[in-house]
C-alpha cells in the first residue's frame, strides 16, 4: 500500500519549468567590446593549442549572469555554449595585452550592463519588440544559402539586433536597396538574415575573405562543413 498523503500532491507542469528556465537564460541587454579582449578555446583533435577569437559584445540574462559573445556558425553564441569537439571548446577569456585569462565577464562590464538594464526597463509584451542595436565591429560576413538549387551569397554584416524574447539577429544590406552610403542604422536597405535566408552561417573576416579569393583550401573546408551540416 502507499503511504497517505497529508495533502494533495502538487502537479508539477515539466514544459512551465522548462519555460521558466530558458526565460532565465534570456538574453536582455548587450555591450559591446571594444578593448580588444578575446575568447580562448581548443580543438579536440589538437588540445594542447589555444585559439583566440575576439568577441563581439557582452551579453546580461534575465538571471543576471552575464557572458561574452561570439559570432559563432549560425548565431551570435554565448561562448560557455561552446561545446563541440569538432569546432572548439571553450577555455576562458583573454586579455591580450597582459595575458590575463579569466573565466567570468569583468567587473565593468558587470557595472555597465547592471546599470544599463535598470535604466532602460521595458514592460513585457508578447509581441516581437527591437530592444538594441548594436553594430558589427570584427568584420564579421554571413554566408547566406536560400536553397540547395540556388547560390549562396556571401554577406558583410552590417550590425546586430536583440528582441526582447533574448534572439538576436544579424543584420545584412540588400545593396539593391541602398539610396545613400555610409549605411547607417535604420536604413531601409538593412533586414535580418533569417527573415530572408533559409541558413546564415557567420566567419571571421579573415576566413571571409579567403572565400573571397577562392582560396582551394578554404573553399573544400566549406564544402565539408555544409554537407556535414
């Protein structure tokens, strides 16, 4: 027999916590990084060799942690994400003019997105709201592929937009629309990546520019990759 309860038992609802909790990892302020610090990580296949990647901005969750972010294949990525043996694992944060490495966001940076998020507190609401805007300072390029039967387009990305549902988008210039350079933002000319491309995959401006200059060895690398993919 069972033991009797006292009380009813509470009816715990798995997909309400689930929600509550990606609702905590919920990205809702951005900083961008503009001295130069670095994301360190290895490969799987060769753990003793370190690689820095610059970061792109800092980003605050709802939770309060706050963590850099990185231009990583198909999004901007929190760079605790990344995981994977075959592109990298992530090792810490470096400081490259001291050769400090460290494993949580600095203290300023901590400072600047608390202050910044209790002074800009938006009301929640269920519809899609631009919350920032913050421009691309790496170079970053999206290759963009619409279909298999089509080619793909290499893009420079103009900037970033973060929603208040925590997505943060890339932005991209239709050059067929441009009226008036320097783009700036709110140009007409600007629009998210994946609201007009099935797959948007981001590199560094030096991989980008390789693909530019169809550089054999990089090209067959991205050939494997999206056939992997």
């Amino acid at each position: 027999m069972g033991i009797p309860m006292s009380r009813p038992a509470q009816v715990i609802d798995l997909d309400t916590m689930r929600k509550r909790q990606r609702a905590k990892k919920r990205l809702v302020r951005l900083s961008p990084e503009l001295d130069g610090l670095e994301m360190l990580y290895h490969l799987a296949s060769d753990p003793e060799t370190l690689y820095g990647m610059p970061l792109l901005a800092w980003g605050m969750r709802e939770d309060g942690e706050v963590v850099g972010l990185v231009p990583w294949m198909e999004a901007l990525t929190p760079c605790h994400q990344l995981d994977d043996p075959q592109f990298g694992h992530f090792i810490g944060y470096r400081d490259p003019e001291t050769d400090e490495v460290f494993h949580s966001a600095p203290d300023h940076k901590v400072f600047e997105l608390e202050h910044a998020a209790a002074y800009f507190d938006y009301e929640e609401t269920l519809e899609s709201t631009l919350i920032q805007q913050l421009p691309d300072t790496l170079g970053t390029h999206a290759l963009c592929m619409d279909s298999e039967d089509e080619p793909w387009q290499l893009k420079q990305v103009f900037g970033w937009r973060l929603y208040n549902n925590g997505e943060i988008e890339a932005l991209l210039v239709d050059e067929e629309l441009v009226e008036s350079t320097p783009v700036v933002a709110g140009d007409p000319c600007l629009y998210p990546g994946h609201s007009r491309h099935q797959v948007v995959y981001f590199f560094q401006r030096v991989i980008a520019n390789r693909i530019k200059q169809e550089d054999t060895a990089t090209l067959e690398a991205l050939a494997l990759m999206i056939s992997n993919d």
